[in-house]
C-alpha cells in the first residue's frame, strides 16, 4: 500500500538517540524572545549588496514542448498518463515571449532572474550527441537580453524535467550513469553560457525528485514501487551534484568567477509541545527533508545521524573519498521555501509528530546555527492564489511581504547573512502536480489569450516597490508620540456588565451567631433565631459586591466606568409599572459608590448581544425591535433611568453597538428613533436639572484597503465603512439620512440580483426627529481588516458589498478569530470620524485585546494597550482630533473571559501586568517626552463622608474619637479580667 511503506523509513525516534546538530537551539531561543513586540513588524532596509530576484522554472512557463528539435521530457510523458487533466505543453509560452517576460522583469526593477535551462531543450534525449542549436540559441537570446536590461541571470541546470530518453534508457535517477552524463551537460552550459553567469544551481530541490518523484509517485516520473529508490536517487543526486561543483571549481572558477550551488527546499516545523522531547523530534524532521542533503554538502559529507540509525541498510553509505568528495560544494547555502513543500508534500510521517509551520525567519536561523552561518540565498518564495485570481492577489502579495520581512529580520535581528530574496514565480504558469489549479505569478497570464498576454498583478506592483525602497524604511507616523492628554481627558475601563448580588450583607443580616471562643473561632449561626427588627435604614455600602467592585475600579485609578444596565431584568415585563425595585436600587447605589470615590459612571440603557436577545422576553416574543411598542417601551425605560440615576450620571449612551450588520435594516431604523426619541427625552426634560450628556456607541473596527496604488482601490473600504457606521452616524451627526453610497448601492443592487436589501426612507418627520441627537460620537474599536474588490476566498466574501475581506499575514494575530493587532487602525477610525464630522467629542468607549485567562503576566494587552492609546495620542496631537477619552475593555475576566484585568483564581482576585501599566499611562496622562517637567492635573476633591466631622466640627471629632479610645479600653480590660478568671477558677 502506498502510505505503509512511508513509516519504515521513521522508526520511532525514540527508540534511536541521535545527537543532534547546533539547530536544536532554535525553538529555545525563539521561544525566550519578547512577546509580542518580537512579532511586530520591522520598518528598516536591506544592505546595499543585497540581491533581489524573480524566478521560473522551465517547464512552468517555456511551453514549445516538441518544438524546434526539442526532446521529451519526463513531465510530457508524466502528463500525458493516468488522472492528469492538463499539461505544460504551452504553459505561459515564454519561449516566444522573451520580450514580454524582459518587459515584466524590467517592471519588476529586480537584480536577477533565476530560470532554469530545458535539458532536453539543449540535448534533445539528454547526452552531448543529441546536441539541438535552436535550444541554446534560445538561451542565448534570453542572457543576451537579460545583459541589455542588467539583470543578472541565476540559472538552473536541473529543474524536475530529466530528458524522456535517460528516464527509459537508464532508469533516470536510479542509475548512477546519469552523474557522468549530468557532468557532461553541465559542462556544456557552463562553457556555452557561463561568461555571463555568475550563480548556478545545479539541481533544485532534491528532496522532491527522490522523495515524490521516485517514492510517491506525485511528481514526474511518478515512480512508488520500491521503498528503498528514493534514497538511492538522492545518492546520485548528491555525487551528480559534487561532480558538477568540482568540474566548475577545477575549469571555469577562474575565468567566470561564478559561484555553484544546489537549491535545498524545507518546510518549517515547530513542537506540539514544549518538552525537548518534540524539540528534537522537530530536528529529526528538518534532518530528514533539509539536512538529507546539507549536511553531506555543509557538514562532513555524510548524511544526518538521526537519518543513518533510523534506516540502517536502506541509507547508501559513503565512502571516505565520497564523502571527502562532497563535503563543502556549495559556494553558497541556496534554499527554496513556499508551498513545494509547505503543508502539501510534506507527509505526516514526517513531521513526527509535531506542527508544520511557516516561519521562514526560524528556518534561517537554524541553517545558520546547523551550519556554520553560510551566505544564504534564497531562491524561491512566496505562496499562491486559486486559479480563479486573476490581478488582485491579496493573498499572495501579503504572504511575500511576511517571508521578505521575516528575512529581514534574520539579517538585522538574528545575524544571519543572507545576501539574496527570489520571489516565486515571475509568471503565472503550469504548477506541476497543482497543474493550473493555482497561480503563483507575480503577473496574470491570460491562458485564453492568443498571446498569452502578461499583466502586472498587485503582487508585482508591491515588489517593485518594495525593491525601490530596499525594504520597509521607516515612516514618521510609525514611531511613538510624545505628549500628554488635555487635564479633563476621561481615562476609564469598560465592562459589559456588573455583578448584581442583592443578598443582604452582615449590616442587614436579621440572623443571629454567636462567636466559638474556644473552637475553631469561626462565627455559628443559631437556626429559627432572628433579631428584632431594627430601625436602621439600608445603605448601599451594605452591598458587599458594590463595595468589591467599586474598590477594584478606584485602583485603576481612572475618571470613569463604563457598564450597561439589564432592560430586561429591571423591566421584566417592559412595563415600567412593574419595575424591579430591588435591581433598580442597587444600580443606583452603585453609581452613587462610584460618585463617592470620584468615578464618573457611563451608563448604558441598552446592549447589543447579538443573536442573544436582550430584550424584555413580552416585547421578544412580539416583533422586537420591529414592533413600534418596543420602540415606545424603550423611551418610557430610559425616562425611568433618568428620573432614578440621573442624579449620578452624568453620560449615558442610549444604544450600544447596535450598528450588527446582521441586524435588518428596518431593525436598524427603529432602533434610530429609539435613540433619538429617548435623547429628546433627556434633553427637554432631564437636562435642565441634571446635566449629562447622551449619544450612542458605534462599533467602528477599521477597515483598509488591501493595497491602495491607485483612487480605485481605496472605494471598497469606503463602501464598507458607510455600510457599518454611516449607516448610523449619518443620520445622527450629518444629513439625518442614510449615506448616499449606501442608499444607491442597495438599489442596483436589488435591480441586479433581484435581493430584497429593503432600506426604510426617513420621513421628513423622522429625519428631524434623529437628526442632531448627540452630544457626542463614541465608538468601540478592537481590530481591523482589508477589502478589496475580488473573489478569493468563498468563506471571507462578503457577498452583499461584494468585497473580500483579508488579513494582513504580518500583523500580531490574538487569540480571538480574525483580531490581528493593529493599533495604527485605531488613528484613522478617529480622523475617519472627525473628517465627516468636524469638531465632534470623540470617546473610544472600548477598546482591548483578549487573551488566555491564565495568563496573568498579559503581555499581549500591555503591548496592545501602550500602541493602541499612542495612537489616540497621535490623533489628539497630530491631526487635531477632538478625542475626549479613552476606555480600556475590560474590567475583569468574570463578566468578559479574556479581556479583564482583574484575573481570578476561584475566589482569588488576580492584578495582571496590563492594570499596573494602564494606571502608569493614566498616571502620566499619556507619554510626556523623556525629562519634561511633570504637569500636575487638578481634580475635584474627593467625597468623604466620613471626613466631614473631622474637617468641619474639628472639636465634636475630637472629642469623638477620645470617647472612641475610652470606649474600646474598657471593653479589653473587663475581657481580659474575665478571662483570668476563668483560668484561676479552672486551676
């Protein structure tokens, strides 16, 4: 069977103790790196010398496959048997396009271009005799053009594609004749074309003409008969490869100055667990895909330990010559990454166990560290789009900005001397087993096309541009601000809710205990035993859970709380007739705690909870928010709130995000003139006497375009921003209708596609009714995400704005589903806002990061919360927003799992990292430059209650607290004397 053999080849490693190479180091010394601000992304430029490429592969692209004496190849017989549905015989017909492929190349603004030669192209059944002029004449003019643009040339002898004859005449691979035959070849090319060649590869990727090609059977020439035959290949492939290096050394290093080497592909691979038990399992993967043949190249000319006592007898032996032989032919280390092997050709057997991975920046390092720090190129990389793509490939552009900033990384970071970077592939093309089901080019190739007509794809556009720069240089708006906050800026945390306990505490306990002196000391209730009533009036500090909650929000040390109050809880019924006294009681005694420690609270009427209904279940039950009585309802509970809170709140928000883009859109109307009729309310009756504020929160994650090169690419992004806050805002704090784009997009829509997208039209009566209901716009940001206008992924199309969501590969990922972290998207939410709407009060009413609940030392919320309040800092300072405050999201971990700053341990309260560092900015008022003088904020004096005795009636206090003392002595001297007592009577 084809998958039982794979696993002889990997004993279980356990069993086998290999020594393992220096590499092993890496996984630990990555894992010590600062997180998450080793992850974020690195502005800087490459070295001057460093060289930036593009590259094909012959049968990828050439096409003309019998044409002008051209021999077969492997891959036209391989193509033309068993499933295959299609073949390279015309592929992007670049060998009648040397001039469109010089064209994009020229576009391209890259150094060099590493193509492979068609050896059966040259000598049309593999030997010298088969000699075919109009082959090399190809070549010629493909070099000769490459000098007239000055790129230089980076040329593959052997790209997967051995001549038809040598396959059947000699077993291909298998037989070692073909290292004399490949020597013979290469010597040909090396004297025809070398002149003008300064780096070779002799042969690309090894591992998959031994592994797939003669094991598998998944590339050409599909052999998967003999378990023992890919290791032999790859025996012949290393002496066809030593062979070719000392031919070259010995006759052409001298006069071409060129240097040789052979294209090494890997995967990455990191532990599933952090024992170093999977860290030497993940070295035995690396050592049986890369170090197979590095390590005879780089190390001692033999093969990896772990591969020698694994296989034993099925591993060819080298002998001291051979190994002497091999050892050291490679003038450079040339390595290939991307999805030739990545996630699709690597089997499980060899991954033993643990998880494939991505990161180019740790596999560099570890060639760096196994192999003695070697100048690596990196000869291919990138990733790939569906064959559907045509020019907008977000895909694949972000993929290849993530791999060459991971490169530069490994320079600047880790000291790894990397000289070169080749993006794969110049052209779209014919991908092997994948055949045209993907697209790896870095221009559209239109295979419908007569001509095969090329087009710069997006990807092409961002690399040229990236080599113009020679990396990311820095930008002004990337660094830190320096400033601070003006005096009365609100520095405050979130929560979705608070915890509502209307049990009675100790101060209004009616049961009776008495105290277990001589036991354990623990206070016993004595059952059917009640005080007499007493006259005693409740207070709110009797709540015990107002005081706990009230405590840990006054350590943050901020100016403001921001909670939501429970519609359905304090109106069970939706009519305030039957109001829950008892629950409206205790948010009232917790807004006036907060009041008395100086914590300004932000009341929410009503919170969005999704698909979870937080309405009133009466009202639920009949239309929701649909039905104009839960509308009216609405009013008559926020005038109910008003009249009982309002004395201690001082800003409300009628609606918290009620701007789903699941919500229908006539849901969306009513819930407008909710808000709008219940901040009429306020304002013409609460106003006057309490004077507070009312607006509602938006939820405004950014959203940016996915490359922005011209004014088209930027519509998407607008589109989605009007559908998901102007929807809202416009008509609230502008027309007091919906967006124009919005209102035209939706009718060609439903004229298109016959959709029933039914946006209500405002009545005149309505519209001045919304119109102007704010005090100020309040927006909860956590994330952001890119559109653009294409098909790439079915499950992230947003079919109705007929945009494509993506994110950006390079930025910090949390731990939540689509939530990179992105702080930058923050400032431009908050310009956004203040280019419609000039002069607005800006709150950022929440904004946080969640993360694991058992990590208490939460770096990725410190990192989140100092980038993210810099960035409201710079849009206070820079570009003159009115941003009147900041709400970190959230309180604690009981009521938001993840988000808190407050961890518990059962009943255990935990501070984590981020609360320490969010009172130090709260401290500063923001980031004041180094060595400024500290500018002191005044605030309102404290309300104390207690202290007003003492301040005011300073003899009456002191003759209180003397009575106090008097008091409290004379109850422990008759204790103690009691007590006494007892003991001599006892004795």
């Amino acid at each position: 069977m084809k998958g039982t053999w794979i696993f002889w080849t990997l004993v279980l490693f356990s069993e086998t103790a290999a020594d393992p190479g220096a590499g092993l180091s890496t996984w630990d010394r990555f894992s010590k790196l600062p997180y998450p601000g080793d992850k974020a992304f690195l502005y800087d430029i490459f070295p001057d010398t460093f060289m930036w490429a593009v590259g094909t592969a012959a049968y990828s692209v050439e096409g003309a496959w019998e044409k002008d004496g051209k021999g077969k190849s492997i891959w036209d017989t391989f193509t033309r048997g068993g499933t295959r549905v299609s073949r390279g015989d015309v592929g992007s017909d670049s060998y009648h396009n040397i001039q469109a492929d010089l064209r994009a190349l020229q576009q391209l603004g890259v150094t060099h271009y590493r193509f492979s030669l068609s050896w059966s192209r040259i000598f049309s059944n593999g030997t010298k005799e088969s000699y075919n002029r109009w082959g090399v004449e190809y070549y010629k003019n493909l070099i000769r053009g490459l000098k007239e643009i000055k790129v230089q040339p980076v040329v593959t002898l052997y790209h997967w594609d051995l001549p038809d004859y040598l396959q059947t005449r000699f077993g291909g691979w298998s037989n070692s004749i073909l290292v004399e035959v490949f020597r013979e070849y290469a010597d040909f090319c090396f004297k025809t074309f070398g002149s003008d060649v300064k780096f070779w590869i002799t042969i690309d990727n090894p591992f998959v003409v031994s592994w797939h090609g003669y094991g598998t059977g998944v590339v050409a020439p599909g052999i998967k008969s003999d378990s023992d035959l890919p290791f032999r290949v790859g025996h012949n492939l290393l002496k066809a490869h030593a062979a070719v290096w000392h031919l070259y050394d010995q006759r052409y290093r001298a006069s071409q100055g060129g240097k040789v080497s052979m294209a090494l592909a890997s995967h990455w691979i990191k532990p599933s667990r952090t024992r170093q038990e999977n860290r030497k399992a993940c070295q035995y993967s690396l050592d049986f895909v890369l170090g197979w043949f590095a390590r005879p190249l780089f190390v001692d000319g033999d093969y990896p330990p772990c591969m020698k006592r694994n296989l034993t007898h099925r591993l060819p032996s080298f002998t001291e010559a051979e190994r002497m032989y091999i050892n050291g032919t490679a003038d450079f280390f040339a390595l290939s990454h991307g999805p030739a092997l990545s996630f699709q050709l690597i089997n499980d057997s060899l991954r033993f166990g643990q998880t494939e991975d991505l990161d180019l920046r740790m596999l560099l390092y570890w060639i760096h560290a196994e192999y003695n720090n070697p100048p690596v190129f990196v000869v291919e990389s990138g990733w790939y789009g569906s064959g559907n793509t045509k020019t907008k490939d977000a895909k694949h552009m972000y993929y290849l900005k993530r791999f060459i900033m991971e490169t530069l990384k490994a320079i600047r970071f880790d000291h790894v001397n990397v000289i070169g970077y080749t993006a794969w592939s110049l052209l779209d093309g014919y991908e092997w087993y994948r055949e045209y089901g993907i697209r790896r080019g870095l221009f559209y190739v239109d295979f419908n096309t007569p001509d095969l007509k090329r087009e710069p794809k997006t990807s092409a556009t961002f690399y040229s541009k990236l080599i113009e720069k020679n990396g990311f240089p820095p930008l002004p708006e990337n660094r830190p601000a320096q400033g601070v906050f003006s005096c009365d800026f609100a520095w405050g945390v979130a929560a979705n809710s608070i915890q509502v306990d209307t049990a009675p505490t100790q101060f209004a306990d009616p049961s009776v205990y008495i105290w277990n002196i001589s036991g354990n000391g623990e206070l016993k209730q004595l059952p059917g035993v009640k005080a007499p009533a007493t006259r005693r009036a409740q207070h709110c500090a009797d709540y015990a859970s107002i005081r706990q909650q009230v405590s840990g929000i006054q350590h943050i040390q901020v100016s403001h709380f921001h909670f939501s109050l429970n519609w359905s809880s304090i109106v069970p019924s939706g009519l305030v007739s039957e109001v829950n006294k008892t629950l409206l009681n205790y948010y009232r005694c917790f807004v006036s705690e907060l009041r008395k420690v100086n914590v300004t609270p932000v009341v929410t009427l009503w919170h969005h909870t999704g698909k979870l209904s937080s309405l009133p279940v009466p009202m639920e039950a009949r239309e929701g928010w649909q039905s104009e009585n839960t509308v009216q309802a609405f009013v008559d509970y926020a005038r109910l709130c008003f009249r009982h809170l309002g004395a201690h709140v001082k800003l409300w928000i009628t609606l918290n995000e009620p701007n789903d883009e699941d919500i229908e859109y006539s849901v969306g109307h009513q819930l407008l003139r909710a808000h709008a009729l219940a901040w009429r309310v306020y304002d013409s009756e609460f106003r006057p006497s309490q004077g507070g504020k009312v607006s509602l929160v938006l939820h405004m994650d950014w959203v940016e375009p996915a490359f922005s090169f011209n004014r088209e690419d930027v519509e998407p992004a607008n589109r989605v921003l009007d559908f998901r806050v102007g929807w809202f805002a416009e008509p609230i704090f502008g027309s007091g209708d919906y967006p124009e784009v919005m209102q035209s997009w939706l009718q060609q829509r439903n004229n298109i596609d016959l959709f029933n997208y039914h946006l209500p039209a405002f009545s005149e009566e309505d519209r001045r009714l919304v119109k102007g209901t704010y005090d100020f716009f309040a927006i909860s940001h956590f994330t952001t995400s890119m559109v653009y206008d294409g098909v790439e992924d079915k499950y992230t199309f947003k079919d109705k704005l007929q945009v494509q969501l993506i994110s950006d590969v390079t930025w910090i990922m949390s731990p939540r589903r689509n939530s990179p972290v992105v702080p930058w998207g923050l400032r431009k939410a908050l310009n956004w806002v203040h280019s419609r709407y000039k002069g607005v009060p800006i709150y950022v009413m929440a904004n946080g990061v969640q993360e694991d609940i058992a990590r208490f030392k939460d770096s990725l919320r410190v990192y989140y919360l100092y980038n993210y309040i810099n960035e409201a800092l710079k849009a206070y300072i820079l570009d003159g927003v009115n941003v009147k405050g900041y709400f970190a999201y959230a309180f604690n971990d009981q009521h938001d799992p993840g988000f808190g700053m407050y961890g518990h341990v059962q009943e255990e309260v935990i501070f984590k990292s981020s609360l320490a560092h969010y009172k130090n900015i709260i401290h500063n008022n923001g980031f004041p430059a180094y060595g400024t003088a500290y500018r002191e904020c005044s605030h309102p004096p404290v309300y104390c209650s207690g202290c007003y005795i003492l301040t005011k009636q300073p003899v009456v206090g002191f003759i209180s607290l003397v009575g106090s003392c008097m008091l409290i002595t004379t109850c422990l001297i008759v204790y103690y004397a009691v007590r006494r007592h007892k003991i001599t009577t006892k004795l």
